[in-house]
C-alpha cells in the first residue's frame, strides 16, 4: 500500500511541476495573438 501512495505522491509532483515549468516557458516568450496585431512587425517570424 506504501508503494501506491509513493507513485500517486510522485505523479502529483511531476504533474505539477510540470505545469509549472510549461508557464514559465509561455510566459517567457511574448508571441502576438495573431498576424493583424500591430506589433507583429518587431516579432520575427520563421
């Protein structure tokens, strides 16, 4: 019974630092909501 508690004690972790990092990572990167925004002509597109 330890062991299931461990798993679903880890998986709760991963979850949520994974979330967390995955906020980070869209928070960083200022990306315009779509191409008619006007400041679309500073954000380089590939």
């Amino acid at each position: 019974m330890v062991g299931l508690w461990l798993v679903l004690f880890v998986y709760a972790a991963m979850t949520i630092a994974t979330a967390y990092v995955l906020r980070r990572l869209a928070r960083g990167t200022p990306v315009p909501l779509a191409p008619q925004e006007e400041d679309v002509t500073e954000y380089p597109v590939v």
